[in-house]
C-alpha cells in the first residue's frame, strides 16, 4: 500500500532475513525434537555440531563443537560415558559443552579433552582431560599428566591404550587399517568374517575366557552358529513345502 511506512519496514526486514546466513541450517520435519543434551561423536546427529582434523605428526586431533542454539551439558564417546561422572547418567546443568577434542593415533582414540563454560559465571571455562582405558575413560588430574602422556604418542609404537573395539554391528564406522572385512553367500546364507588388522580386541570380561584367541574364536562360533540357525530355517521351509507338495499328490491319488 503506497506511504505505509510499516509495509516498507516489512520489506526490509524480509530482504535482511534472506541475505543473511543462517548459523544453523532448518530442514522441516513432522518430527523435529529439541536437540539432545547428551552428545556422541558416534551417534549424536551431525545437524547439531561441527567437526574439523589437524594432524600433528603421528597424533590426529578431532574438534567437535556445537552448533549455536545446541546446549550440551553431557558427554559419551562411542556410548561410553565421559562427563560428567554421574551415576544416574545426568548431566551437569551448571556446565554446557564448548568443545570435545578427540587425539587419535593409527585410527584408535588415545585422549580426550574438552573445554565447558559455566553458566553462573560468564566468560569463564574449564578444561577437563581424559585418557583411554580398554573401553572406559578415566579422568587425568592435571593438563601436565595430559601432555606428558601426548608427548609419548610421537613415539612410533608407543600408545596410550592400544585397545581397539570390535563391533560387528558397524559397517560405515569401521576402518580398513583396524578391520579387513569380508562378506560371502554360501548357499544363499550371508557369511562374515572379521580379520583384525591392527591394535588387539579388548580383554576379555567372561572369566571362563582366558585368551585374546579364544574370545575372538568365541564371536566367530557365534556368527557361525547364527549361520548355521538360518540355513537350517531355510531347509526346514524347504521340507515344509516338500510335505504340502506331497500331501497334494496324496489327494490327487484318492
């Protein structure tokens, strides 16, 4: 409507909201939720945090940080919990995630760091450190304990925790230099087998499995046998269908 000055002020505002970058992209779903307080690398959704490498020598470091609007205020890595150490698994409301620093070496996660803000207290952060134990992290007292172990990692074979997790649910995470993996079809059943290239399984927590062998052979023997379950469905389907065949003929007889 000519001279409506709120019109004009519409248009303008309208023109500003298209040409100014969004921080964080929308995309419309029936479904859409808050974004969780709980964030994993692993399993978290990567609309809602950003990820940059720097490789330093042998030591890759991973900086995972939410996107703006994305309140963190408790973290796991790979569903292991990391902070803070509650036991009910809740979070820290006096505290929100800034960053996660992630330092790997051969594709296998050595330390971990990250850097919280306090709510009450604007402008002011703490940095928690952490290292790698089997499948757990245990809280470092210091930044110089977390630097002392860093520094053994340029050494060429030395690690922190040289565990690697084998996951055989995984097939996009799984990485050639740890894994070779194979998938066959022998009479029509899928069958998988899992060569560990590098790093070793985790300990083995059943007391009746004394070796890293074992264990391995012991997930072996469960996917065979799981194999093994699934063809016999299939004969049994078979047999089933061969016993209405003759019973048909049987009728065709009478």
């Amino acid at each position: 409507m000519e001279g409506c000055s709120t019109c004009t002020n519409f248009d303008e505002k309208l023109r500003e909201f298209e040409t100014t970058a969004s921080t964080v992209p929308f995309t419309y779903s029936p479904d859409w939720v808050l974004p969780s307080m709980t964030f994993d690398p692993k399993t978290s959704h990567r609309f809602y945090f950003q990820s940059s490498d720097q490789t330093e020598g042998l030591v890759t470091t991973t900086t995972y940080t939410p996107k703006e609007g994305t309140v963190v205020n408790n973290v796991l890595y790979d569903r292991s919990k990391v902070w803070p150490a509650n036991e009910d698994g809740s979070g820290d409301t006096a505290k929100k995630l800034v960053h996660l620093k992630v330092l790997s070496k051969n594709d296998m996660v050595q330390l971990l760091q990250l850097r919280n803000a306090l709510v009450a207290t604007p402008n002011t952060t703490e940095d928690l450190y952490y290292k790698k134990v089997m499948d757990t992290y245990v809280k470092l007292d210091s930044e110089n304990a977390f630097n002392d172990l860093k520094g053994t990692l340029s050494k060429e074979d030395t690690y922190v925790d040289q565990n690697v997790k084998l996951d055989l649910s995984s097939t996009e995470e799984t990485s050639t230099k740890l894994f070779e993996k194979e998938t066959t079809l022998e009479d029509g059943v899928e069958k998988t087998v899992v060569v560990v290239k590098a790093g070793k399984l985790f300990q083995p927590r059943h007391k009746n499995v004394k070796s890293l062998e074992a264990q391995l052979a012991m997930i072996l023997d469960d996917l065979n046998n799981s194999n093994k379950n699934h063809k016999y469905r299939n004969n049994s389907n078979k047999n089933h269908k061969y016993r209405n065949n003759s019973n048909k003929n049987l009728k065709y007889r009478n």
